[in-house]
C-alpha cells in the first residue's frame, strides 16, 4: 500500500471566465482609490470615504483592513457593489459600457479586405 505522500495526482486547473477576464480590463480603466479602513468595517470606510471627498461613479475602492487583507468596491452610479460581483456582470453598469476597452481581438478566420485602386 502507497503512502500519501508518494501518491500526487494532478491538480486540475480552474477555467478562467472570459466574461470575468474582460470585466478585470475594463475596471483597471476606472480611477482608483487606496484607503485604511481604520475602526469601521471595510464598506462603513468605502462609504464614509465617498461621501467626504465628493468621489463621482464609476470608481474603484481598495480598502485595507488589515496587512494582509484588502476589500475591493466599485462605486456605481446605483450603488456599491463588490468588484468581484462587477467583473462577472460589466455589462449591467451603464457607465462601464462607455469605458470597454478599444482594442478587441480580430476573429482569427476573417478575411482581409483588398482594397482596389
């Protein structure tokens, strides 16, 4: 009989989201702010921090609750979400639609088109 140790499978990779990936692109267009949440929970200090600096939406919160954890917040014009939640679902955000990134992959099998003189 093998030992644990001796026995190591494979590990199968996560399937990374083109929805989610394209998401990421598109809120690193977005301003960004870096703030401590100090005493109050992480959202208390994203609100509290927007409400006292005028932020407009769309923007991105990165709040620091401790050394090693940090909450991200996108401050939309209906609200604030969790960043993770707006990466899956960018193309529920009005403001988002407007900042898609310019550059997109040509599909592969289109052809070029000849231009005659």
């Amino acid at each position: 009989m093998r030992k644990k140790e001796e026995v190591r499978l494979a590990r199968k990779r996560k399937r990374k989201s083109r929805r989610r990936l394209e998401g990421k692109k598109i809120l690193e267009l977005v301003p960004h702010y870096y703030i401590e949440s100090g005493e109050d929970k992480a959202v208390t200090a994203a609100r509290k921090h927007i409400r006292a600096n005028s932020i407009t939406p769309p923007a991105v919160l990165v709040v620091r609750r401790n050394e090693h954890t940090t909450d991200r917040y996108f401050w939309a014009e209906k609200g604030l979400f969790g960043a993770q939640y707006v990466e899956e679902n960018h193309f529920l955000f009005p403001s988002l639609r407007e900042i898609k990134p310019k550059v997109k992959a040509t599909p592969l099998n289109t052809p070029a088109l000849a231009t005659v003189s």
